[in-house]
C-alpha cells in the first residue's frame, strides 16, 4: 500500500509523541545527592530551588508543607494521567507542585495554559483527566490565556534544559535524607512514596 507524505508524517508525529510519553522508568533515571547533574544530554544541575522560582505550576497538598515534589507533565500524555492519581494519597504529606509543559501536540501548550488559568486548577486538572479517560479529548479552553501559555512554553524550556527527554519527571528531596531524587516515568502509589520516603498508604 502507497503511503501519502501526510500520512508518513502523522505516523512518525505518533512515534515521537509516544516516546516522550514514558511509564515506569528504568534505575538510571534517578539521581540523589547535592551534586546530581541532569540526566544525560542536559545542560544544567537539576535545582529544587530554581524550580520553585521559575517554574510556574500550581500546588497539590499543604501550602505550608516543607516537603515539595514538582511534577512535569503534559495534559496529553496517558502516563501523567496515572501520576495524577498515583500521587494523590500522598498529598497529606508533601506539596505537590504540577508543572505543564507542552512535548506532545499543540493541544498540550492549550490545555496546560487552561488548567493554570482555571479558578481551581485542582478541579481543572481532575476534568481533564476524566475528560481524557473518556477519549474526549480532555479540557476546552476559555479565554486566550496568553500569560499561561507564556508559562507553559517556559516551563517546557525549562524541562528541555535539565534535559529530561520524557514525561512524567518527578523531582525532589528524600524526606529522611534530604537527598535530591529524580525519576523520568510514572511511579505507582507505594514506589513513588518509597523514593521519596514518605509513608505508603495501606494498600498500596
């Protein structure tokens, strides 16, 4: 069968996007320690405190919690939906601090710049992801959100910086330790708390 050059094209767009979209990761995704550089291809150490001042997300947990956890993701990407839920039980004991980028489509930079700019990006974020487990597509902007898709593209470039090829990427401090962790891929509820050295739920 003879393939049109806009068909072989939307395969290899397929391909791309599936590959940036990663599940659970493999060892050499982590890293600890103050001195951990960015996985390989990355240009920066990876920095807890420069993520809390540049990259904008909004917050899952406790304000006041000293423990953060940020979490790249990209509103299209079927394994960040997992992480939503994942890290949920989690959320009495650390701030989790989502962070959208835009790695897998245009709909990405759109969607991610709607959940920031939404009244409670908590319940925006929850209608999405319901919207995307039903095949519809996920949330629908309102508004142009120029200032959140500033933010979004941002935030990708940040993510690009540390060189971090996929997502979902967790990043923080071991709660014991205060070691720096990194893990490229979707974690369940009881590895994720695990190498963060939080508390699994019962059950998990």
């Amino acid at each position: 069968m003879i393939r049109t050059a806009s068909q072989i094209l939307a395969a290899l767009l397929l391909c791309v996007g599936l590959a940036a979209c990663k599940d659970s990761p493999a060892p050499s995704s982590s890293a600890s320690g103050p001195a951990a550089a960015a996985p390989k291809g990355g240009s920066s150490k990876v920095s807890v405190e420069e993520l809390a001042a540049q990259a904008k997300g909004f917050t899952v947990g406790s304000e006041m919690s000293v423990r953060r956890v940020f979490v790249f993701f990209d509103p299209q990407c079927q394994h960040c939906s997992a992480q939503w839920v994942a890290a949920k039980p989690l959320k009495s004991q650390a701030r989790f601090i989502w962070i959208p980028v835009g790695i897998l489509n245009p709909n990405s930079n759109i969607q991610g710049a709607a959940i920031l700019a939404a009244a409670d990006p908590i319940a925006a974020m929850d209608q999405h992801e319901a919207s995307m487990t039903a095949q519809k597509g996920g949330i629908i902007a309102q508004g142009d959100n120029t200032e959140q898709k500033a933010s979004v593209v941002s935030n990708t470039a940040l993510m690009s910086r540390y060189g971090f090829g996929g997502v979902p990427v967790i990043v923080g401090k071991h709660a014991t330790t205060g070691e720096l962790v990194i893990k490229e891929g979707s974690l369940p509820t009881g590895a994720l708390a695990a190498a963060l050295g939080l508390q699994a739920p019962t059950g998990n």
